[in-house]
C-alpha cells in the first residue's frame, strides 16, 4: 500500500472519524447556533445599555454622536483609503509573523536550533522602546520601519505558542512515520507541518489581533502614509473624543470579521478541528 495513504489514515483521517461519533442528537445541533445568537445579542444590548449610561454621566461620547462621527469621518476624512492602508499592512505584517515564526517554530525538531527560537520567544518581554531606533536605522522607508514594528510585536507571541505545540507532538507520530520509511524531510512534512496544521491556524488566528492593537503606535510614529491610527491621534489632537470612538469601533469590527475569516479558513482547511474542539474540556 502506498506509504502516503498509510500516513493520511494514521494521523489526519483519525480525528475525522472520530467526529461522526461526537456529533450528538440533531436537536441539540440546530439549538447551539440559536442560542449563541441570542447570547449575542444579549450581550449587545447589555453593552449599549452600558455605554448609554456612561454617556449621560460625561464619561463617553453618545452613541449617536459617535455615528455622526463616523459618517463625517467617512465624507470628510477619506475613512475609506485609511481603513484600506491600515488593512493592507497589517495583513502584510501578519504574513511576515507567520511565515518567520513557523519558520522557527518547526526547526525546534533539531535540537540545535532549539535555544534560537527560545530566545526569540523571549523578546516578547521586551518593549519596542530602544528598538524602534534600532529599526529606524535599518529600515529604507517609513512603511518598512512599521512593518518591522509589527512584525517585531507578533513574532515572539507567535513562536511560544507554536513551539509549545511542536513539542507537545507524541513521539509515536514520529516513529510511525518512520516506520514507512520516510526520509527526514518528509517526516517533518507529514507528522510536524500537515499534523499540527489546524492549531496553527488557531494560534495565526489568536496572535493576529496583536497588530490591530499595535496599529495606532506604529502609524502614530510615521504618519506619512495614514491609516487609521495616524487618524485616530489627529482626532484625539483636537479632542474629537467621538471621532475617536468611532474609529475604536471601525478596528473593533474590522478586527472580528478578520477573526471570523481565519476561523472559517482553519474550518475549511481542517474540518476534523471543529469536532477536536467540541470534545475538548
């Protein structure tokens, strides 16, 4: 039998088969998404009920100030091209943090390099205060110097998380694979790459955010390109606190619709994932 379809039966399809038996009666699956939209929609409203009541007290801005806000900043302030500018580098940086981090990530399976990507993960302690001067001299333009801010933010966060997972691979997988008689790269390919595809996706998804967070200061530093955070402290500037919050709210959503987008992606990519999670305390 061909050694690629063993392997596939062997590690992969094991937890898809063990899907169809965690489903659980038809009812209760056509009830969970009812009542997570109800959740949801409690909690809006628990929000707003909230916010409502912090704005009659001068603590924040009305919700229909911040809405008239928006659409001012929409007509007047081209919302649109710096929401654009603001997306298009950060999804940029997320590729770097993740193509660099994984990188790292699966060459702890050599024990020599294991103490390099450890020491990447440590830098996560550190601020960008001293490097970001560092950066400067390095970097040839403004958007060179953000996008290593970034990265430089995500990287770190990104490795820990999947480091931790290659180390937790069962040494069995390994030794089946070899079993077959594998060459060593195609035991990194099948048992480290393709087997713990699902949680890197998890963990690409979790760190993600990290740039929307970091976005006002990196944009804040160089300003020559725009984007939502030089926006946002142009705002602030000029004590637009609704402006402000409407801005805080664009991110807001802009950022959960990237965080629903990578989980319908690592659903798509891994559908045996979504049962792993369900049987998961």
């Amino acid at each position: 039998m061909d050694t690629q379809i063993v392997l596939d039966r062997a590690i992969p399809a094991a937890p898809a088969a063990r899907a169809r038996t965690a489903r659980g009666p038809r009812w209760g699956r056509a009830l969970a998404p009812r009542a997570s939209t109800v959740y949801a929609a409690a909690a809006v409203a628990a929000i707003a009920l909230a916010w409502d009541a912090a704005a009659g007290r001068g603590a924040l801005p009305a919700p229909g100030d911040v809405l008239a806000a928006l659409a001012r900043l929409w007509r007047e302030r081209g919302l649109a091209g710096e929401l654009a500018t603001s997306f298009a580098l950060n999804a940029e940086a997320i590729a770097w943090s993740a193509a660099l981090s994984l990188a790292l990530a699966y060459a702890t399976v050599l024990p020599p390099l294991r103490p390099f990507a450890g020491a990447v993960s440590k830098l996560r302690f550190t601020g960008l205060v001293g490097w970001g001067f560092v950066f400067t001299l390095w970097s040839r333009d403004g958007h060179q110097l953000k996008l290593w801010m970034l990265v430089f933010g995500m990287a770190p966060f990104f490795v820990t998380s999947m480091a931790s997972v290659v180390a937790a691979i069962p040494r069995e997988r390994f030794d089946h694979a070899r079993t077959l008689r594998m060459s060593p790269p195609r035991v990194v390919w099948e048992v480290v790459v393709r087997g713990t595809l699902d949680q890197a996706l998890e963990v690409l998804r979790q760190n993600a955010a990290i740039g929307w967070m970091m976005l006002t200061m990196v944009e804040g530093v160089v300003r020559g390109e725009g984007g939502l955070g030089a926006l946002m402290l142009d705002e602030q500037k000029h004590l637009h606190l609704d402006a402000v919050f409407a801005l805080i709210l664009v991110v807001l959503a802009v950022g959960v619709a990237q965080d629903h987008a990578l989980a319908w992606l690592r659903r798509a990519a891994c559908p045996y994932a979504e049962a792993a999670d369900r049987r998961a305390p």
